[in-house]
C-alpha cells in the first residue's frame, strides 16, 4: 500500500496526530509519503519518512491573519483563520504539489489533517480513499469545514458533504469529545520514538518537574516576548519544583529578568520525554500538548490564547482535570498582557492548587485510562484499508 499523508501550515501540532499512523504503515510494509510545506521537511524526514515539499502563502500574507487571530472576535477568527488561510491561501499554494504526487506517486489511502483541503480536492477527484485524523475536538473541526465551505465549494462542489461523510479518527475520548461526524474512529495516544530521561538540569534536585509551554505556532507571533516574560515571572514564583520552560523553535524567552536556580529553559524538548517525568503542565490548550497530557494523566493549569484552545480549556475545566486562565482582554477584543504581575502570580497560584488538589491528578488519571483504552493507531488505519478494499 502507499499511503500519502497531508499536512498543511501549524507546524508539529498538525504534523504529530499524522505520525502514529505513519509508523503503523511504515512497519507493516506500505510506502509513506508526506506532503508538507517546506518547514516540515526537516521534522518528517527526522522522523523518518518521505518528504515531497508542497507550496505555501507568502509571509506577507500570513502574519496580518496570525496577528488578527489575538484581537478578533471568536467567530471571526474562526473564518479568518479557517476560511481565508487555510481553506483559501493554503490550499490554493498546495494544490499543485498535490496533483503532482497523486498523479505520479499514484497512493492508495490519504491521511490529513484538518487543516489541509488540497489533498481532499485531488482525492475526491481521483476517487482515492480518503480519512481525516483530527487535530481538535470534532465540534470544533466541523466549525471549520462549515467556515471554508464557501471556499470548499468553489474548488469542487459537494466537498464539504464530502469531508462530513468520510472516516473521522481522534485521540479524544468520548467523555470529552461527542462526535458529529457519520464515521468516526477512536484511537488511542501513542508516543512516535523513544522516550528518553531528561537530562540533569537541576544538579541532582529530585523535585516534581512543571512543564511550561506555549506549543509551536505563538512564537511566531509579536506577543511572544510578552507572553513569555509573564511565564517565567509564574515560574520563577513557584517553590520546591523543577520548571522547564520551553519557547518553541521560532521565539526565545526574555532573559532580562535573572532565571532562578529552579527554572530552566529550552527552545524546544521532545514532549513525550518530558510528560514521563511532569507533576503538571502550564500549557495554552493545543490540542497535542492537551491531548498529551490527559494521556500521560498529568493535570493542566490553561491559558488559552486563541483557535481551539478555548475549547480545549473548557474540555479539561469541565472534566476537572485542571484549571484554566482567562487572559484579561481590551474593548477591542485584543489582549491585555500590561498587568503582567497580576497574570503570572494568577497562573502561580493555579499551578500550585492544581498540584497539591488531588483530585485533578485523579481526573487526569481517568481520562489517561479512557485514552488507553482505545484501539491502537494500526488497528484504526487497517480498519479503514478495509472498509475501501
């Protein structure tokens, strides 16, 4: 079998729920191709897979829509973000990669993520099997589809009914995550690689370790320095822990203020390496560093900033699996990080509750035993080869 694998902007949060599936084929024989945009290559062929780089927007056109995400309304940054770049400046720049490998390549199932729409237009059109591996919650990845859909259209008419009716699979649980989609499999977290310990930054200190994060995709944005002066202050508030602070790959954290002897950051560490050993995690609800750490049962302390995080703060509030942040915000709907103080000592004092509460760790526990439960991703992806044989 050859399986192709579509991933669009977003970087590892899009890439990574792809990646199980591709080890799973890798393993039982099939070929593996990913179509990415040319930031990706590195990460998948790190991975060890195929890369065949696909076009992407111009900068020029991203950064106002990244921007706009902070300061909009909920329903707006939905369709910018989802309608104009995904659904239009995205697809439009895949589109002819995806011809070019689907007619050369000739795979037999396509694997994407949501975010990616030019692999559904050429699969309909070559009647290739097709499934979506979710990123977020299926609520919020069929607010998506209904927001490109104008766009969706216009590439091919019946694509949103489409993208509706095909095989939906997600690592969330049923208790969190209701589905709206006619097929959906559930299957369960599954960490690609080797897990290794984490190396002694400490100086032999054996504390609990505080994961803090902000994901892949805001340090690109001009918050960034902001957002992770006030993490750091946070960090720096907490007593009788290990923190590690990671930054992304695109932003490095402010060091005009003095890092205690306990905090200790890193442009970006494998998260699986670290959810082995996390007592908590300060995170901004992605849905790979949620989903991670309900899996690992640690509980969150939430800082949403935008796109489905909302909703994933809610998920994990709802289940009692953490605490979440609500980031004060102007008239003008943008966000307020001057009372920096004010923030990080808020997220200080969740982070203490969330671990000295036990009946977080509890819930996070649960929903880890749920996510266990789940078939594994290559039984997941041999059901779908099976249902199109």
């Amino acid at each position: 079998m050859r399986l192709l694998a579509a991933c669009s902007l977003g970087g590892a949060g899009h890439l990574n729920p792809l990646l199980p599936f591709l080890d799973a084929a890798y393993s039982s024989g099939s070929e593996v191709l990913v179509v990415g945009p040319p930031a990706l290559e590195t990460t998948v062929r790190d991975a060890g897979f195929s890369f065949h780089a696909g076009g992407e927007p111009e900068e020029a056109d991203i950064a106002p829509i990244r921007e706009r995400l902070l300061t909009a309304p909920r329903a707006e940054a939905t369709v910018l973000g989802n309608r104009d770049l995904f659904g239009r400046l995205a697809t439009s720049a895949m589109l002819p990669a995806m011809e070019e490998v689907c007619q050369g390549w000739h795979p037999d199932l396509v694997l994407r993520e949501p975010c990616e729409y030019a692999s559904a237009v050429v699969a309909s059109s070559r009647s290739i099997p097709i499934a979506q591996v979710a990123i977020s919650t299926a609520a919020g990845e069929r607010r998506s589809i209904d927001a490109a859909a104008p766009v969706l259209e216009q590439l091919r008419r019946g694509l949103v009914d489409e993208l509706t009716q095909s095989p939906y699979l997600t690592r969330f649980p049923a208790s969190m995550d209701p589905t709206v989609f006619v097929s959906t499999l559930r299957y369960r977290e599954t960490r690609h690689g080797v897990s290794r310990a984490l190396p002694d930054w400490w100086h032999g200190s054996r504390a609990p370790i505080v994961y803090v994060t902000l994901g892949s995709v805001l340090g690109h944005m001009t918050i960034a320095p902001r957002a992770f002066e006030i993490l750091l202050d946070a960090a720096a508030q907490l007593r009788d822990v290990r923190v590690l602070l990671t930054t992304g790959r695109a932003a490095e954290a402010s060091t005009s203020a003095r890092i205690p002897p306990h905090v200790h950051v890193e442009t970006w560490v494998n998260q699986a390496d670290v959810l082995n050993s996390a007592s908590v995690v300060i995170c901004h609800g992605g849905s790979g560093t949620t989903l991670g750490s309900l899996a690992a049962g640690v509980p969150m302390v939430v800082v949403p900033f935008f796109a489905d995080q909302f909703d994933n703060a809610e998920h994990v509030r709802r289940a009692g699996a953490g605490i979440v942040i609500d980031l004060p915000r102007r008239p003008d709907g943008s966000l307020d990080l001057d009372d920096g103080a004010s923030i990080a000592s808020r997220i200080a004092l969740a982070t203490d509750e969330v671990a000295q509460v036990r009946s977080f760790t509890a819930a996070a526990s649960k929903l880890s035993n749920e996510l266990a439960s789940r078939m594994g991703p290559g039984a997941a992806l041999a059901h779908i080869v099976s249902s199109h044989a």
